[in-house]
C-alpha cells in the first residue's frame, strides 16, 4: 500500500525535494499530526488552556522515564496512560482550589520535567532526554504513519462527538450545567483526548515544541474567525501550510524540521494580527 | 384575575419547595423555604443580597445539594419524571473576544451535528425557530461577544425556551440592562407565560417591574417571610423589617 502512495506522490508533488523516502513520510506525518492538533487547539485556545497544555507536554519526560524505569518496551502507550493521568490530576487540583491555576500547573510542569530528568539521565547520559526534548519526524516509518491516521481517524470522531457540551461549557459552565450538560466530564474527555494527541505527537515533535502546534495555528485562526466554523477551518489550513512550508524550508535550510513549522506557524500568527488590525475584525 | 384564570387551564405543571434548606460548610444559606409556583403565573422573589435568592435557584435547579423537598407536579399530584427547566443567569460572564456566533451557540445547544463542521439548514432553522420565541430572530448572525446586554439576554431567553421548559428561572435578567431593553424582555416572557403556560421564577430588585408584572411575591431572607401579591409584600412589616431603608414601594406608584 506504502509503494503505490509513494508513486502517486512522486506523480502529484511538483518537486524534487521529496523524492527521498524519509521525506515522504515526514510529509504523510505532518499531513496527519497537525490536523488533529490544530482543531484540538481551538477550544485550548478559547478555554485559556495553553499553559496546561504546555505543562502536559513537559510531562512526557516524565513518562518516558516511568517507562524506563518499569522496563516498558512500548514507549507510546506509557507516554498516552502517562500523560492522561497527569492531566486529569492536573484538572483535579485546579478544582479543588488551593492556589489559583497558573500556579498550580507551574508546579505540575516543571515537576514533569525534574523527574523526567532524574529518571532518564540515570547512568549519566541525557542522550535519551535530549531525543525527546527535541524529536525527529525524519526517523518516523510506515508503521508509525498507519497508528498515526488510525489516531487522526479515531480523535476527529471523538472530538465530534464531545465538540458541542464542550463548546457550551467554554462559553459559561452553569448555562451548560443548567442544559444538563456533565460539565466535568466532557472537560475530562477533552483534556484526555488533548493528552492522547500530545502524547501521539510528542515523539516526532518534541517536548519543546508540541505545544506551539496545539496553540499557534488555533491562535492564528482565531484572531481572523467570526464563527466557530471559521474558527476550526483556518485552523486547520494554517497547521497544514505551516507543515508543508516548514518541512520544505527544513529541508532546504538543513535544519531542525519540527523547528521550521513552528516558526512557520508563528509567522502566520504575526500576518494573523496584522491582517486583523487591517480588517478591524471585530465584530 | 387572570392569573387564576391561568391556573385553572393549565395545571400542567407546578414547582413545590417544601422546607428547603441549604448549608454551605457551617453557614445556612436558606432555611426552610415554603413557596408554590404555578405554571402560567411569575413568581418573583425578592429580599435582600445575601438572603439566599439566587442559593434558592441554585437549588431548584440542582446545582446546590439541599435537605427538603423540590417537587415537580403535574395536574394529578404526581411528580413530572423529567421536568425541563430553562435557565436565564443574571449577566452571563464569557470570554467576548470568542469567535462565536448566535447561530454557532443555538446550533451546538440545540442539535448534534458539532458546529465545527458547520451549522447545515436544519441547524440553522433550529436556531431561528428558537429565536424568534424571544423576539431575537435579527440577531442569528451576530457574533455574541458583540450583543448588548438587552441582546445577549434574549438569546439566553431563546436558549432557556429551546426546548420548551415547563419551569423558566430568571435570575435578575435585566439588571444593567438598558430601559427599553428591559421592557422588551419582560414584555416577551409575559407574553410566555400567558401562551405556553410555563411557570416562571424570577429574581428581581426592580419594584416597578414586580408591580407590573408579577402574579406572586415571595420575599426571601433567609426563608420564606411572606408571599402574596405585590401589594401584600409590600405593606407587610416582614417587607419594612428587610428592607429598613425603602419607604413604602407598594404605596410609590
């Protein structure tokens, strides 16, 4: 199946750039990760959720080094139960109060990231942190490519599924409680999808910088959107274009690719407010 | 009088508090709270801040745990399994920068399709269908961080009235309001009341409105002190006793 999508790229793309393998698949995995992120995005965004999900990202330290130190082979699967329980603790606490909520998931980000380090830097070496930290969507192969849009397929439905109750509730908890909505419980459902999706990324992206692919695209789109279809359609577009422009400046440049599209990313929200002060979109 | 009038036609559907208490941690918010509110009739409650109105909202609408009862009866005294309730918040706080439209929020309140994919035709018709029973149907475009108070209100109205409520609660729905704003209002949920039948509870502060258009009084400070009509509240020394600094509102106009 892989040879015959390989040949029809070769006919579509208009470029020699991606004629390697690798590049291919760094191409499909882009194509698949940034969709999902990005819709995911829109309602971080609206619901202020950037720092925690920044924090949930930090946590995948914290779980590769579980892993490690469980002896799990599946580094993946401890990645997602890890940072779905990370992130309902984290919401746990916010509830239940104590100091407000910046502060709480400060403490829960740079915790993730200190016993990460602990753990995987046993025996001396940050080799193993260091990947993390930065990620490689040059090294992913067909078999990550199919649990890649296995997991695009299966959160786009999730996410279809909890998007309404959710949408009410961003806009205020008690009118959503008052239309029988289980506020907690879709708040839950999405911070676990948002942990699922992070955690699927996090390999090819990096620590440092999944969290730009959550919140850059969906903050760009929001700054030209009216409406929340609008909302979630720009956001998708701007993921996508940053992951194409970016993996070809990538490769052009020589460098870092998960790098390129974030800056991509971060251009797009530079002509966003510009284009937004020029429009005076408002209203 | 009308109201009785509307008592007699509907019995669909009546909201009976029975003792109602509601504690918080070592504090009792309200005690033993008595009051019936009728389908086809607006119950105001009134009292002053603190005295536990919008805890005793909070309760009717589940949101608070309670000792006492909250019965919703039909005609024959038997509890309605489910009775829908439509709820109007005093001034609703949200993000206003929100890409979100009127239309956005009705669709994702009213049907299943999620609005991210789009709002199709028959969402749409939901959506305005909801509208035009507040007398909003102008505002289905608009982006709702951008309503005035008067606006915004209404479209919470057209959300509480979708689908048809047999018990709407209003909690302070026009206060900050502007003065046509609020007769608007008032005048769509009194029309309401008198179409559908529903029971409606409303918090108010404003006592030209509760003379206007309530058809019970119960003033809550604490519990239950008196319910009647207007009038009645008004004169009592329960109503000079919680409110020491208001001369004689019943007697003003």
């Amino acid at each position: 199946m892989m040879d015959g999508l390989y040949a029809l790229m070769d006919q579509l793309l208009p470029t020699s750039i991606f004629g390697m393998q690798f590049m291919k698949n760094a191409l499909l995995a882009l194509l698949l990760l940034t969709p999902l992120l990005a819709l995911l995005g829109t309602m971080a965004v609206n619901r202020r959720m950037a720092f925690f999900s920044d924090a949930l990202g930090h946590s995948a330290l914290a779980g590769a080094g579980a892993g490690l130190l469980l002896g799990i082979s599946n580094q993946t699967a401890v990645l997602i139960v890890f940072g779905v329980l990370w992130a309902l603790l984290i919401s746990r606490i916010n509830r239940t109060g104590g100091a407000s909520a910046d502060t709480n998931i400060s403490v829960f980000s740079s915790t993730g990231i200190a016993l990460g380090l602990v753990l995987l830097s046993q025996g001396g070496s940050f080799a193993r942190a260091s990947s993390l930290l930065v990620g490689d969507v040059l090294a992913i192969g067909p078999n990550d490519l199919l649990w890649l849009a296995i997991a695009l397929v299966g959160g786009v439905i999730a996410w279809a599924l909890m998007y309404n109750p959710l949408l009410l509730s961003a806009v205020n908890p008690h009118l959503a409680d008052s239309r029988g909505i289980k506020t907690r419980l879709v708040e839950d459902l999405f911070v676990c999808l948002v942990a699922v999706a992070v955690m699927l990324a996090i390999r090819w992206v990096g620590v440092l910088l999944i969290n730009a692919l959550l919140i850059l695209p969906a903050a760009a789109a929001r700054n030209l959107a009216r409406s929340a279809p609008q909302h979630a359609l720009f956001s998708v577009i701007i993921s996508l274009l940053s992951g194409v422009i970016g993996l070809i400046a990538a490769y052009t440049l020589g460098s870092s690719v998960g790098a390129a599209v974030v800056l991509c990313a971060a251009l797009f929200y530079a002509l966003s407010l510009l284009v937004r002060r020029m429009l005076r979109i408002v209203n | 009088m009308q109201a009785n009038e509307a008592i007699h036609r509907c019995g669909l559907c009546r909201i009976e508090m029975r003792g109602v208490s509601v504690r918080m941690e070592q504090d009792t918010l309200i005690q033993d709270v008595n009051l019936h509110a009728h389908c086809g009739q607006l119950t105001v409650l009134i009292g002053p801040n603190g005295g536990g109105k919008t805890t005793l909202l909070r309760a009717v609408l589940g949101q608070v745990p309670y000792e006492g009862k909250i019965l919703h009866l039909d005609e024959q005294d038997k509890p309605f399994a489910q009775v829908r309730v439509g709820y109007v918040p005093q001034q609703l706080p949200f993000d206003k920068q929100m890409p979100l439209t009127v239309r956005d929020l009705l669709a994702a309140a009213l049907t299943r399709r999620p609005v991210w994919t789009g709002v199709g035709r028959k969402a749409r018709q939901a959506a305005e269908n909801a509208l035009i029973l507040a007398q909003a149907q102008g505002l289905i475009n608009k982006r709702l961080g951008a309503l005035s108070g008067g606006e915004l209100q209404r479209v919470l109205l057209a959300l509480a009235l979708s689908p048809a409520p047999d018990l709407l609660i209003l909690d302070e729905p026009v206060s900050g309001v502007d003065h046509n704003g609020q007769a608007l209002f008032l005048d769509t949920v009194n029309a309401l009341r008198r179409q559908q039948h529903m029971a409606i509870l409303m918090v108010s502060h404003d006592w030209t409105l509760v003379r206007e258009y309530a058809d019970q009084v119960a003033l809550i400070d604490k519990t239950t002190r008196v319910v009647g009509t207007a009038e009645e509240v008004f004169d009592s020394p329960a109503f000079a006793a919680s409110f020491p600094h208001t001369h004689g509102p019943g007697r003003s106009a």
